[in-house]
C-alpha cells in the first residue's frame, strides 16, 4: 500500500464532493478506513497488480448503508474508494464492521440504563444508536472526543439536550450537540460532517444557529467531525478562545 489510509479517506470523500454526493461522503466521514495487502497479485500485459484489502468500520447507520449491497449511499462510498486507489491497485477484499467503542469501569450499568429507559431522559432522543460515556448519550465517537477534551479543559457544558426556544408565539424543542459556559459565557460547539450533520441540512442548521442567537447565545460554531475525532483538545481550545474574545 503506497497511499496513507487518511489520505485515501480523505480523497475519497473529495471525490463524492465534487460528484455533488455530499451525504455519502458524510457517511464515509464518520468511519474509519484502512486498506492493506492482500498477498494476491494480478498481472494486466507487463504490468503488475496488487491486490488489497479495504475495511471501513463505523457507527450503526454507516454499517448499516455499507454493507447493504443495493444502499445507493453505500454503492458510492465503495465506487470512490476504488476510483482513488493507485493505479498498480485493486479490491480484491471489501469488509464492512461496527465500530469498537471505548468503554469505562462502569460500562456495564450505564448501557443497562440506557437499554431499560432509566437514567437519561431528554439528551439525544433522536439517536438511533447512541453511544454512552460518563452515563450520557453521543451520537459518535466524534462527540465523544470532544466531550472528554471539554472535561480535560474542566469545562462545563451540556451535550445533545433538547431545550425549549422561540418567541412566545412559536416555541419549539430544538438540540444542541454542546451548550458550553465558560467564565459567565454562554456558546454551542457543533459536531458537522456527520450523518446527523449531512451538508443537505446546512439552512436547518443556520435557522437553528439563529433561533439561539436570539436567546443571547453569540457564539455558535461549527467543526467537521473528523477534526473533532482527530484532534479534540485543539478544536476545544479553538473554540473556548473564540468565547473567551467574543
């Protein structure tokens, strides 16, 4: 494998962009890929191919698209896959996995709770299939990364709860991935690039951003998911200088 597996993934979900397949590289966005010999080759005339192997691993919803054979969004992810691979490269193994999650002491009776309705109540209630840390629910492992850099930082914030927002005429329950307050501050951290975040909801989520503005909360930014996954503490700190300064 000449390619690293980040900048394949990376070429990838370019290449879904600019075929204006924005979801599918979404989805794609919030796995994690690896592809490595296989031992196989193949020989095309005088040249010589090598075959290899691609894994993709992710959440519920992303398994789910990919490893349906007829899901449009899964067929796109794989075709971009194989359309930025070297070309002395081919697919000859094509897995599908869940991904393994981090777990703490306690694991067993939090997802206990959360299996039986107790314990968490308002937080997530869109999630399909929530991921627990600390006894409260993420929609991925992205979030869960910035929730832990946001403890580190000794930050208080409120994850995906739904809160009640609007003129008194047109209430309504809208979510935040992060309220955050910070030194009397008041901000929200959003996770984008998710399958929960897909570019297609981009003017709900600016018509949302606008209804918490209108309650005082100035600063509501927006960071991809893979960044966040990557590097949660610098997206943190990034984000609590722009409160800090606003």
């Amino acid at each position: 494998m000449t390619m690293d597996d980040d900048v394949l993934q990376a070429s990838a979900a370019r290449f879904l962009i600019d075929g204006g397949e924005e979801d599918a590289a979404s989805v794609l966005l919030s796995c994690t890929l690896r592809v490595y010999p296989s031992g196989d080759t193949w020989f095309d005339g005088d040249e010589t191919l090598y075959a290899v192997h691609v894994d993709v691993s992710g959440p519920r919803a992303a398994h789910d698209a990919l490893h349906d054979e007829n899901n449009p969004t899964g067929n796109a992810i794989r075709n971009a896959i194989k359309s930025v691979l070297p070309a002395n490269e081919y697919i000859k193994h094509y897995t599908v996995r869940a991904e393994v999650v981090d777990i703490d002491p306690d694991w067993r009776s939090e997802l206990l709770e959360i299996a039986r309705g107790k314990g968490v109540h308002n937080q997530a209630v869109q999630a399909t299939r929530a991921r627990v840390w600390m006894n409260l629910l993420f929609r991925s492992q992205s979030e869960i990364r910035i929730a832990q850099a946001l403890d580190r930082a000794g930050v208080f914030f409120v994850p995906n709860c739904m809160g009640r927002v609007g003129q008194p005429a047109q209430r309504m329950n809208r979510e935040a991935d992060f309220l955050i307050c910070q030194n009397a501050k008041w901000g929200i951290l959003e996770v984008d690039g998710e399958p929960f975040h897909p570019p297609s909801r981009t003017v709900q989520d600016h018509e949302r951003d606008r209804l918490f503005r209108t309650h005082g909360v100035r600063v509501v930014e927006h960071f991809d998911a893979n960044r966040c996954y990557q590097n949660p503490d610098e997206v943190v700190q990034e984000f609590l200088n722009i409160l800090a300064n606003s």
